[in-house]
C-alpha cells in the first residue's frame, strides 16, 4: 500500500471533503482533523441494512503542533466523548483542554454518524439507545482500563451517556454533559402523550418520517456572524477571527440541516427521557453544563448567540438533578452546544471543568497552572477542524 492509498479522492460524495483519510480497522490512521489526531474503525455487529462499523478518535498529545502550555507529559485519566444528533467529532479545543487537565483523550462517532455512516445506511438510525452499548464498550477496550474514566457527551449523547453511565456506575470516575437532551423540549406534561402517539406510530411505522418543526437558528450561528447581523459589537472585535464568529469548518455532509426525524428513533429517545423523569442513580460526579437562556422567538435576534436555541436551558438543569447523588450544574450563556460558543463563554467552561475534574481524578503537580492557561483567549488555529 502507498502512503496515498489511505485517502478518498477528490470532492468525495460521501465525506464532502477532498482527500480526507479513511479509518482503518485494527489500526489507527490518519484522521481528518490532522496532526496530532488518528482514528480507528472498529467492526461491530451486522443489522437489518448490513455491515455496521463505529469509529474511535484519539488525540495524540505529543504530536500536537497546537497544544496548550502546561499540559503534563503523562496522562492522570481517559476521557472518552460522545456526540449528539446529526454530528460527529471535531471539537479540536475540547481535546488539548482535557490533556491539559491530564487526561488522555477520545472520542467516538457513532454507527450512522459522520466518520462512521455510510451511504447505504439511514442516517443516526437506532431504535434502542442500549444498542450504543456496543459502540461503548469497543471503545473502552481499545481505550484500556488502567486509568479513571470520565465519559463526556453533548444533547442526544448526553442522554445515551447518562443511561449507560446509570447501567455502568462502577466504571466511572465522573460524567461531563453539555447541554444533554434529558427531556423533550416541549414539557414533561407532553411527555406521557407524545410518547404514547410515538411509541404506537413507531411500533407500526418505526421508519415514518414525524413532523418535528424548529428552526436553524443553531446552525446558522455556527457559519459565522452574518452580513445581515450588522457590525459586530465592539466588545467582540477582538474575536473576529475566532471560528465562533469567523466560521466553524463543519463537513456539510457529517452535520445538516437536511435531517429527518424517524418514529422509531425517537420512541427510543422518549423512553430514555422517561428513564430520567424517574431518576438515575449514577453514583460518579457529574457535570452539567446548560445554558443561562432557551430561544424560542420566530425571527433571528442578537441573543441566539447567547441562548439555547435546540433545547430548554432550564429544564436540562432541572432533570439534571435527577441523574444522581452528585450533581454540579454550571449555567452559561453560550450556544446550545457551548464549546462552540464565543471564546469568553468556552474560558468559562473548561475553568469549571478543571474545577470539577478535582472531584473526580487525582491532578498532576502544577494544576494552578493549568487552570490560568484554560482562562486564556486560545487562537484560531487552535480550535478549527483543519489549517486553512
């Protein structure tokens, strides 16, 4: 095999980038957020529309060109991450803010999801969160179990996390969710009715396509601010060229707004949220992050930037308290998924992360100055998926 043999051609139609490294199973490869990052393919179990695969991502510390001063040479703990609905894995920063806290870090595409998902198969499609178990727990044998775990997850990974963390809880030093779908975003009164209608319509027609209604404020905001937004304030000027304003490289193809919501999936996901409504008893730390405002306008305004606008900020943290015995909730007012929120609200969020992370895992020497180097502005190159 050469060394170009690992790479797609050209405007591939499946992945939308050109050149973009394939995983390997068995092995780690090249991976498309470059050096310092590598993937894994790994085979699990055939379903009803063929080969299934996962994909494993690891960052590589010490082949970092961008990693954060202070980081310790050796890790203290393994973090493993987990995406939400209709995304994938490139949150660069998240990866260099945990070795900074002395952990080594990973991070799992799902079956049906973006490194993972291929073109025969109904995108995110499960009908039973329990069916990520696999996908876990490939992961943690590749990953080792020599050293503390802290699983991390966003939205609908969140709430995959929380019940296998529930299922789980002598494996965890601690559980990080960010903005985690743990309840429908219209109330808990509409829980018992919508989960009936859906789980009667998903045990006819689990692949019916269910109006879901929303907007694409979310997504919009993570393309950058917007000529029709106005000048941007003069308190933000200093991050114009932070991809939270200037643009996040997202693969268009991995993360859309074209996504349908199918009956069987998410009868799978009301189950889960009634699982909560009930209450967990994950035993480990956990921390929620959620933020301090839910957009629910019709017309685009300057808070989107500092809301939720995917699901209600404030009933994450109430269902939250129900996960376990103890709970940390950190309130910020960032996007619905607050790595990816201005670099002032994601300063905020690893500094309470180092803060939390204490509770959990034993710190290297030097953690104070950890802790300051998290609180700096980082540069561009540090967060975006690739160089320009």
């Amino acid at each position: 095999m050469s060394d170009t043999d690992h790479l797609l051609p050209a405007a591939d139609p499946l992945t939308g980038f050109g050149d973009t490294p394939i995983p390997r199973v068995g092995r780690w490869s090249p991976d498309v957020l470059g050096t310092g990052f590598q993937a894994r393919l790994m085979q699990l179990l055939p379903d009803e529309e063929g080969e299934v695969v996962a994909t494993l991502v690891r960052h590589v510390a010490q082949d970092d060109p961008h990693l954060l001063a202070g980081t310790p040479s050796r890790p203290r703990f393994r973090a493993l991450y987990i995406h939400g609905w209709n995304d994938y894995f490139f949150h660069r920063e998240m990866a260099r803010q945990i070795a900074l806290a002395g952990g080594e870090f990973f991070a799992l595409d799902l079956r049906k999801y973006g490194r993972s998902w291929r073109a025969n198969q109904t995108f995110g499609w499960v009908t039973d969160l329990k069916t990520y178990d696999e996908d876990i727990e490939e992961a943690l044998a590749i990953m080792g179990t020599d050293l503390p775990l802290v699983l991390m997850a966003h939205s609908t990974g969140g709430l995959t996390a929380a019940l296998w963390a529930h299922r789980h809880r002598d494996q965890l030093a601690g559980l990080w969710l960010n903005s985690p779908w743990l309840e429908l975003q219209t109330s808990s009164l509409m829980r018992y009715p919508t989960q009936q209608v859906v789980e009667l319509i998903g045990g006819r027609e689990p692949r019916r396509v269910l109006p879901t209604g929303g907007n694409d404020f979310y997504s919009t905001s993570l393309s950058g601010w917007r000529q029709e937004e106005g000048p941007l304030p003069e308190e933000w000027q200093e991050f114009a060229t932070d991809p939270s304003l200037a643009g996040w490289e997202i693969n268009p193809v991995w993360k859309n707004t074209g996504r349908v919501t199918l009956a069987g999936w998410l009868a799978a996901v009301t189950a889960g949220h009634l699982q909560v409504a009930e209450g967990l008893n994950i035993t480990a730390p956990v921390f929620t992050a959620a933020s301090t405002k839910t957009f629910t306008g019709k017309v685009w305004d300057d808070t989107v930037r500092a809301s939720d606008t995917v699901l209600d900020a404030d009933v994450v943290a109430e269902r939250a308290a129900r996960l376990g015995s103890r709970v940390w909730v950190e309130r910020l007012p960032g996007v619905h998924d607050l790595a990816l929120s201005i670099p002032p609200v994601r300063r905020q969020l690893w500094s309470a992360t180092l803060r939390w992370l204490a509770t959990c895992v034993d710190f290297p020497a030097g953690m104070e100055l950890a802790r300051e180097d998290a609180r700096r502005l980082p540069s561009p190159e540090d967060v975006q998926l690739a160089p320009r």
